[in-house]
C-alpha cells in the first residue's frame, strides 16, 4: 500500500500515544497532508480538547512531545502546527525505496477490500433499436469503469449487460417494420443500429402524432412480443439482435467489455415475475386498484405526495418496473435461476468471454452471474423507479445496500460541437432525444475525434506510417471519450466539447497520454534498463519527492474510488500525477548531467511513474501510447 504505510505507522504510534497518557476510544484521523502541513497530518488534537480541557493547540504540542518519544522507521519528526494538527514529516530515504520498489509489483495499486466477495455491476442496457448515442457512452464508461476498479479491489466481478428487447421502442421499430414496409437492408452501407434509430424509429414514432390508431397497433404488438412463440416475437429477435451486434461494436471499440447479456424478452417468458409478483402480494406490497385512473392495474403505492406506480396494466402486460423487479430479484440470487447459458457468437476483444442467458436447455452451460450485492448504472431520471427497486430488494433480502442504483447526470454538446456534428442549436447547449432524432451517436463522435488525432500526429510524426499514426489516434480518440464521461462528479451535466477535450494542456486525456509519451522517450533515450537498486537519498528535490509521493497515493486513490463508487477519483489522480511529472521534468535534468548515480535514481522514478500511470489509466480503460 506503499503511502498507506507511513499513515498506519503513524495510526499505530498515535495509539501507544494514547494509551501512555491513559486515553482511549478516540476515532482520529491521520491523512496525507495539505500543502504547508508536513506529509501526514491528524485531526486528533480536536477531538482531545474537551476532554482533556485544553486547546488543540496546547493537545498537539503534547501529543508531538510524546510522539517523538517512540521508534517510527517511515517518520523523521513530529510538530505540532499553530492550527491544532499535528503534523509528521516523512523520512523520505526510506519511503522513497519503499514506494518506488513496491511500483514495480504487478500488485502495486491492490487494495484487499472485497476479499473476493461477487458483486454485480450492469450498465449499458440500451434499448436495442438505435444506435449507441453520446449520452449512453457515459453509462457504458461508468459501468466499465466500476467494474475495473472493483477488481482491482479485490472484488469478483460479474459485468451484466441488460437487453431491453420487448419494451415500446422495439415496439416502434417492429410497426415501422411491418406497417410502413421498411426495407430490412440499410441503404448505402449504413450501420443497421443506425438505419433503425435515425430512419425506421424516428419517423415512426413522427407518424404516431399523424394517426392516433397506431398506437393500437403498438400496444397489440407489445403484448405479442410478451408470447415467445408469436411470430412478432419471432421477427423482433431477428431485428435486436442485429442491432445489438452493432451496438457491441461501438461498445468494444471503446475497450467495454462484458460477462454476460440478459435479455427481458427471456425474464419475462423465465417465469420469475409469476414468481415475484405472488411474493409482492403476499408481502403486501403490491395493491389491486379496483377505481380511479388506474382502474384495473396493480400498483405500488407512493411514497407522500407522489403518484402510485403501475406495475400490471389493466390489459395483462407488465410495465418497465414490473419487468425490472424479477431481474433485480435474480441479479441477487434471491431467485432460483431459470437460465441456461451460452457463448454468444461473436468474440470479445481479446477474446474474452461473453455469455448470454437462453431459456433452451440443449448445449448450454450452467453459470452463476449473480452476486451479493448489486450496483445498477442507470442515469437519474430513473431515480425514483430505482428507489422503488432499491427498497424492494432491501425488503427481500434484508440487507440495507444490496442493491444500490448507481446515477447521474446527462450529456449536452457545447454549440461548436452540435454544429461540427450538423445538429441545429440554440444557446450553449444542445440537449438530446433519441425519439426526435436529436443526437449525435458515439461512432460519429468518435470517428471525429479519431480524424483529428491522425491530422495532429501527421503533423507532428512525419517519419510515422499510417497505420502506427491510426493506433496512436485510436488511443487518444477513446482515451478522450472515455475521460470525458468520467472526469466530473455524477450529479453534474456534462457540456462534451470536441476541441477542449482533445487539448494537450489542462484536464484532458491527452495532456495525461502526452505526459506518459514523454516519459517513455527519455527512458528509451537513455538507452538503459531502469533498476530499483539506486541511491533513494539522492531524490531530494522538492518536485521529486512529491512525484514519489503521489507515486505512492496509487493505492489510497483505488480505494476511496471503490468505497466511493466514483471514477472521477482515479481520473483525477491520473491527472494530479501527470502534474507532478511535469513539475519534476520542468525542475530537473536527468540525462546527460554527468553523475550516472543521479541519473540512475531519475531514470528509476521516471519509470516507477511510467508504469503507475500505464496502470492508473488501465483502470479507466485507457491506453498510454509511447509516442504522441
């Protein structure tokens, strides 16, 4: 845990501190310092004032006195700070091997705090009838993002992907399919998940408003894809899972993968909602409205002033929630799994694994894809369905945080980047809808980004191939995407700007790629192998030693990320070591200085950061290029 060291040592000392001056039950704080406070600093002269009826001044003094009094091995000294901390300074000959020696680990980073407990993580989960949008690509970055830190903290991980491939959108492709005669074949080569949400299903859904008596024809063809032997159902399975295919592309373009697809059509022939729905009733937390609007329906009755929900309408179907609860159910293993599974039949980049749910029995294989606890990415105009789910679960399997609805904010495009894009905008924003064709779909936005990389390394690398240029850009063009979605709180909107994002300078993914770049070239410039047995005394400048402390924050970053189920704190530790390398290559030489044991100790920080950010940016799905 290499920077956690020297804060358990100091936890430790603090305590025999304590227990010398026969005070106990003090839950303090002991955390990397703020600039002007040492290295470590602790919160424990305040939480002593009152009962010791000094002031957190007088309490540092003494607890600095007594600490300094013990052997520490990772601390010079104590002080107390005129504020009331107490404040350590760290013996950096010491910590500096221990942090730079530990980042050449393949564990360097591991936090134990899963300890192999299996948690379910689904995003995704697109309605199979358009094209994955600008606004999707935050959940699929989020979701895979959870998922990649949570390994890293030691979770078993189930990645779920969620096909909602009997809802009304499908319905609304499959009238436009089978009333306005549709061509089945896209026109002019175009991607099928495109053809179905820019043509079939927007002017579909523009139709509805022309002739009210569709949307008969829809609710009859919504019933029929719930009868698995239906010829409707029959004909939307052809239609999603050609558009899901496409979809998977865009998704493992953008380095996503997953471990198993479910699909609703087979939930809701599986038989769990028979199941759920009995166990809602006799739980009483379901109601059969015989007046009012919802004459006829089942209901989950709302919370204070808000409406009932509809769980069962009046004609027999079941509504987005009903079909959501048995799902939910499942994903915790509160349900006897009705699944079989097989191998879906396109590969996985790097050929990992996918699996997908079948209701046949014959060659399948018996899997477990539930988990003790889940987290649902799913954006926050869901929120109050998911809080019904979420206090559903927390009823069934009574454990308070079981099921945990992960949400936020949407994404708008900056004015210059709708009209890059050839969308109409008005003011600084631009909001989208799949239903008015309003959007501007991932591939697009990642074909631009991509085409404006290979313009700037062109430029910069005229000696470079094009297919070393094309590599180089399709790093920085998901990097990009990828850091974009992740970089800022979940409850904040996102304004995604093309020519920001891509900037070298500032927040932004290629100023973190550019600063590994740049790293790389010096190592391969000294034309020597770095190694861990160097003179750790001789990294004593400023900028060097907090390089080695940020080196050594790696693992206190995965685990606040984790604890915290926020990819922002990653991004941003990325970031803030990119800064620091930057500071260090600013103020200091490391090749051709003339003193080859300095040299040795640089060359070895420079390479103990290379490979701390190559693993930082893994877990947020990005590629550190070596050149830019």
């Amino acid at each position: 845990m290499t920077f956690q060291s020297i804060l358990d040592e100091i936890r430790n000392n603090l305590n025999k501190v304590l227990s010398e001056l026969s005070i106990s039950d003090i839950s303090f704080s002991v955390e990397p310092a703020k600039p002007g406070f040492g290295d470590v600093s602790s919160n424990i002269s305040y939480l002593l004032a009152k009962q010791l009826k000094k002031s957190p001044q007088q309490i540092a003094q003494i607890i600095s006195e007594n600490y300094n009094k013990n052997i520490h091995t990772l601390v010079l000294k104590s002080e107390p700070h005129p504020s009331g901390y107490v404040n350590f300074f760290a013996n950096w000959n010491q910590l500096s091997q221990l942090i730079l020696s530990e980042s050449n680990l393949d564990t360097f980073g591991f936090v134990e705090l899963g300890k192999q407990s299996t948690i379910v993580v689904e995003h995704t989960s697109v309605n199979p009838n358009k094209a994955l949008h600008i606004g999707h690509v935050r959940n699929i970055i989020i979701g895979d993002c959870i998922s990649r830190i949570l390994k890293k903290a030691d979770y078993k991980v189930n990645v779920l992907n969620y096909i909602d491939d009997s809802g009304l959108q499908v319905a609304d492709i499959l009238v436009g399919f089978t009333h306005f005669n549709f061509d089945q074949e896209p026109p002019n080569g175009k991607k099928f998940d495109h053809y179905c949400g820019d043509d079939v299903y927007v002017k579909t859904t523009q139709k509805y408003e022309e002739d009210p008596s569709l949307e008969d024809i829809r609710k009859n063809i919504l019933k029929e894809l719930e009868d698995g032997s239906s010829e409707t159902a029959k004909f939307a399975d052809v239609i999603t899972r050609k558009v899901l295919a496409n979809q998977l592309e865009t998704c493992w373009n953008l380095s996503v993968t997953y471990d198993c697809l479910n699909f609703e059509s087979q939930i809701i022939r599986s038989g769990l909602w028979s199941e759920i729905f009995e166990k809602l009733k006799e739980m009483k937390l379901v109601e059969f409205e015989n007046d009012g609007k919802n004459t006829g329906c089942w209901v989950i009755r709302g919370d204070g002033k808000e409406e009932d929900k509809v769980i069962v309408r009046s004609n027999g179907t079941a509504t987005y929630i009903a079909k959501d609860i048995p799902y939910a159910a499942w994903k915790l293993g509160l349900l006897d799994d009705p699944f079989h599974y097989e191998k879906y039949p396109i590969s996985q980049p790097n050929d990992q694994k996918l699996w997908q749910t079948t209701l046949n029995d014959s060659d399948s294989s018996e899997n477990d894809f539930t988990g003790q606890k889940v987290i649902t990415v799913i954006d926050s105009r869901q929120a109050r369905l998911q809080k019904i789910i979420t206090d559903l679960m927390a009823k069934f399997k009574s454990v308070e945080d079981a099921y945990v609805h992960l949400g936020y904010e949407s994404v708008t495009l900056s004015s210059d980047t709708a009209k890059t894009l050839g969308l109409e905008t008005e003011g600084k924003q631009t909001q989208m809808s799949g239903r008015k064709g309003l959007y501007v779909s991932a591939d697009s936005v990642y074909d631009l980004l991509k085409e404006k990389t290979i313009q700037e390394t062109s430029k910069r690398h005229p000696e470079m191939n094009s297919e070393e240029i094309g590599d180089i850009a399709h790093n920085v063009a998901v990097g990009t995407l990828r850091y974009e979605m992740i970089k800022y709180d979940l409850d904040k909107i996102i304004t995604f700007d093309l020519t920001k994002s891509l900037s070298l300078e500032g927040d932004t993914a290629p100023y973190i790629q550019y600063t590994h770049a740049r790293a790389s070239r010096i190592l391969e410039k000294s034309g020597r192998t770095p190694s861990i047995d160097v003179n750790y005394s001789m990294l004593s400048e400023k900028s060097e030693l907090d390089l080695v402390k940020t080196i050594g924050l790696f693992g206190i970053a995965v685990k606040d990320s984790a604890n915290n189920l926020s990819p922002k704190v990653i991004a941003r530790y990325c970031y803030d070591l990119a800064v620091s390398f930057n500071s260090f290559y600013e103020h200091n030489k490391v090749l051709g200085i003339g003193d080859e044991n300095l040299e040795n100790s640089r060359l070895c920080l420079v390479n103990s950061f290379k490979m701390t950010i190559e693993r930082a940016l893994d877990l947020i799905g990005i590629t550190a290029p070596e050149k830019m």
